[in-house]
C-alpha cells in the first residue's frame, strides 16, 4: 500500500499525466470541453431539489485516476469523514456516543458556494504548480462550482476544508468539545454547552466562505442521531429508516426496480436510486453487520436484477 502524503506535490503537467497514467492531451481536451462530458439533472432529497452532475465515460476514467492516484493518498484528519475510503457513518457517529449535548451545522449550499477558485487555491497551496492545480480545478468542477455527483467531489470538498477543519479544532479544544464533518454536516458533541459556542462557529465557517444554517441542539434524555445513527448509548439504526429499507426491498423484490420507481413517482434515475439504497444499506451494515446483512445480500440480488452497473 502507497504511504499517505501529507501534501498533493505535482510540479508540472508533465508529472500530473504520468501521474494518473493519461495522455496530458486527453487530460486537457477533456477539461476544454468539460461541458459536453457530464449531464445533470435534478433529484428531491428530503425537502429541498439538488442539482446532480453525472460524468461521461471519459470523465468519469479521469474523475477514477484522480481520486485513486491523488485523492485517496491524501492523509485526511480524522475530523473529516465523508467520502473517504476506511471512514462511514458509524466512525463519524463514534466520537458523539453518550455525550451530554450534541449539536448539528448544516453548511447552506455547500457544493454550489464552493467555486473553482477555492478549488484551484486549495490545490496549489498543497503543492500544485499554478498550472496543475488549474487543469485538475476544470476536470472537477463544473458550471462554476463543485458539482455534487461527481466521483471526486467528496474529497475535494474535504480537502476545502482543510482550514475550516483545522479551525474548528483549535477553537474547540479549548472548551473539550470533539466535532467531525461529513461533507456539508458538521457535528459537536461534548459537556459543554453547544450553544455557547455558536457565535465561534459561525465565525469560523464564515471566515472560510461557508454559512451555517438549520443548526439543532440535542441532549442526552433527547434521541441523539448523527446522520441517521442513534448514539444515546451505543451507535443504532433507528427504527424508521430500518422500516422504510426493509419496504424498499421488499417492493423492489415483488415488482421490479423500474415499476417501483414509477408507481413512487421517485424523481431519481434508476442508477441514482440503485446507489442511493446500496447507499443507507451500506451505512446500516457497518452499525451492525450481522443483523443488517441478509438485507443487503438480498438488495444486492435486485441490483443484479436490474440490469444496471452501480
């Protein structure tokens, strides 16, 4: 296994084509071009409408080499958790297990407020020439922003905030406060009280270019979940995403992907909606393997079924 690097170091183009093993020609057509290589379109996530971006074959082999010869090397702190290989909802959740207060922070359009130009500094302040950092900033954003959808979004949102982070860290500390951000999620937990220490918070993520918004304060007598793992006691599935799971994939079973999709009305590719499952399944596996499992080996016979490579 390559040893993780505390920086992304690529000083010229020439090093970065052999570095993910494509033609810096390939490389730089695609980026030119980059609209005609993704489409989008838009999907209802709880209450709000999301804008996905879904890569071409072309892109999509780019968005692969980057993340697996530049993104997965990259040594995250450990505060960082969405997206990255070895960390999932259950190691995000361990660090807020029987604290006495718990408090969410969403990040108000995340993907959409974090443009190129916070893409190409954070490259280049890890150590990518001018130059580099600009290719690699075209070949992961689109439409002026970092495009939610894309297979290296989540990484490059973590190394965004990368100083946030780091903020966040120093200014905690200091009250005993432990906190973890999954992708535009950040949580803090402690026994301290939370909201004596929103102001900090805001401050910080402001300073970065982010706003806080739907902030909520949980405490110990109350059900405390971080992304949809209970953490009163031990880390748990709640019961009402074990039920609406187990309702999918009974349906799906019984009727078929596709005919499920239309009699729902879900406003979601069936490829997204295949994902999207495997998705919440994968993070109820990794509470608890045993229970969950026959659920996920069954879910996995209807993506088989289906016909569609996830």
């Amino acid at each position: 296994m390559l040893p993780k690097l505390k920086d992304i170091k690529i000083n010229s183009l020439r090093e970065l084509s052999l570095r993910l093993g494509i033609e810096l020609k390939v490389l730089q057509d695609v980026a030119e071009y980059i609209n005609i290589h993704y489409e989008k379109f838009s999907k209802k996530m709880g209450e709000k409408v999301r804008m996905l971006y879904e890569a071409d074959h072309s892109l999509e082999e780019i968005h692969r080499q980057i993340e697996k010869r530049i993104l997965n090397r990259f040594d995250y702190p450990l505060s960082l958790q969405g997206g990255i290989k070895g960390r999932s909802r259950l190691t995000n959740a361990m660090p807020h297990v029987k604290k006495l207060n718990v408090g969410h922070f969403d990040i108000k359009s995340f993907f959409p407020s974090v443009r190129p130009s916070h893409v190409y500094c954070t490259f280049h302040k890890l150590g990518g020439a001018p130059d580099v950092a600009h290719l690699l900033t075209r070949l992961v954003t689109a439409d002026n922003h970092l495009p939610q959808g894309f297979k290296t979004s989540t990484k490059v949102a973590a190394l965004v905030l990368l100083d946030a982070d780091r903020r966040l860290s120093h200014f905690l500390k200091k009250y005993g406060v432990v906190h973890n951000i999954w992708v535009d999620n950040l949580t803090v937990s402690g026994s301290y009280p939370i909201k004596k220490l929103v102001s900090g918070i805001r401050r910080i993520l402001r300073q970065e270019g982010f706003e806080s918004h739907k902030e909520k304060f949980v405490y110990s007598h109350e059900r405390q979940a971080v992304l949809g793992v209970v953490v009163n006691v031990k880390p748990n599935v709640p019961k009402d995403m074990r039920k609406e799971v187990d309702g999918i994939v009974y349906k799906c079973e019984k009727f078929g992907v596709r005919s499920y999709l239309k009699v729902t009305k879900q406003n979601m590719r069936i490829k997204q909606f295949l994902r999207h499952v495997n998705g919440k399944l994968s993070s109820m596996l990794a509470v608890d393997k045993e229970k969950y499992r026959p659920l996920y080996e069954r879910w996995q016979k209807v993506i088989a079924s289906s016909g569609v490579k996830v």
